[in-house]
C-alpha cells in the first residue's frame, strides 16, 4: 500500500462510515444553536466558533442549492471533516515512520498508518461528532494535516534538537489559524 493512498483510503472510509450513519436532524448539545448561527449567518455562544460557521455556511449555502435539509447537510460537514481528520491522522503517521527512521518495508509502513488514521477516525469522540452538528470535527479536519506538516521529515528542528520531535517554529505558525477564540 503506498503511502499516499493510505490517507485517501482512511479517510473515505470514515467519511462514508460518519456520512451513512449520521443524524438526520437536530440532536443534542450545541447542535440547534450552530444550525441556527449557521442558517442564519449568525454568532454562536462563546468563543462564537467563527471558522466553522464560516465553513458551515458555505457548505450550506451549496445544500441549499441542492435542495437538502440543512441539519442533515451540517451532519454530512462533520463527516467529511472527520474523513479529512483520518486521512491527515494517516498522513502524520507516515510522517512519523519516515522522521524516526522506521523502515518497515513499504506494504507493513502503509498498513500502520492505515490503522492509526482509522483509529483516530473511527475512534468514539471522534466518531461520534462526526454524525452530529458540533465544531470538533473540523477542529481535528486542521489540527490532523497540521500534525502530518509539522512532522514530516524535512521539518524545521528547533536548536540542539537530535531529531525526533515535530518542530516548534512550524506549531507556532501554525497555532493562530488553528484558534477558535479571538485574540
């Protein structure tokens, strides 16, 4: 299994998984307040998650034009923000391999990383806002590929640094866009 179709396989299979089993309405939690600040192009409780009702109304924008049900619509965004989250979490673990050296051969290297993006994404938080309107799927749709960036093998070290761990210049730079609450 080559190592860039490891991602794209782990994440299809948790998209399509989250996507078949997802709600089909409103549910529990922040659910009925972020389809409302969705629909309605409007703030949230604190800290107002502003990237996801950006995201979010784009892609109910396109529901809208479809014809489909925007709870439904805003299930199926958490599904493919968590497909995202798997294949980066796949990604990060090639990554990883490559950074310490590990060589197991090609097949066995594909295989781990397979399994650990569908650990992630089928894991049970994971899993679980991936069938309902919340912000954490795509929080993990960021931080997953982030991770995958910042460990791969031509990373930046920090000073005095032997090697193993993903580099602090590139978290940093990170870290802003990642943020849900303003600064």
């Amino acid at each position: 299994m080559t190592r860039r179709f490891a991602p794209v396989l782990a994440g299809l299979a948790v998209a399509m998984a989250a996507f078949l089993c997802r709600a089909p309405g409103v549910v529990y939690a922040d659910a009925g307040e972020l389809l409302t600040a969705v629909a309605l192009k409007g703030v949230a409780h604190p800290p107002g998650f502003p990237l996801y009702l950006l995201l979010g109304g784009l892609w109910c924008d396109a529901a809208r034009l479809a014809g489909a049900p925007l709870a439904s619509a805003l299930n199926a965004f958490s599904s493919v923000c968590a497909g995202v989250a798997a294949g980066g979490a796949t990604a990060a673990a090639n990554a990883l391999m490559d950074r310490l050296g590990l060589a197991p051969d090609r097949i066995d290297r594909g295989l781990l990383a397979l399994a650990g993006g569908l650990l992630t994404g089928f894991g049970l938080t994971l899993f679980d806002f991936a069938q309902t309107i919340e912000v954490y799927a795509l929080h993990m749709a960021f931080v997953a590929p982030a991770v995958a960036l910042a460990s791969r093998p031509g990373a930046r070290r920090t000073p005095g640094e032997p090697g193993g761990s993903p580099s602090a210049p590139a978290s940093q730079r990170a870290g802003p866009w990642l943020s849900t609450t303003p600064r």
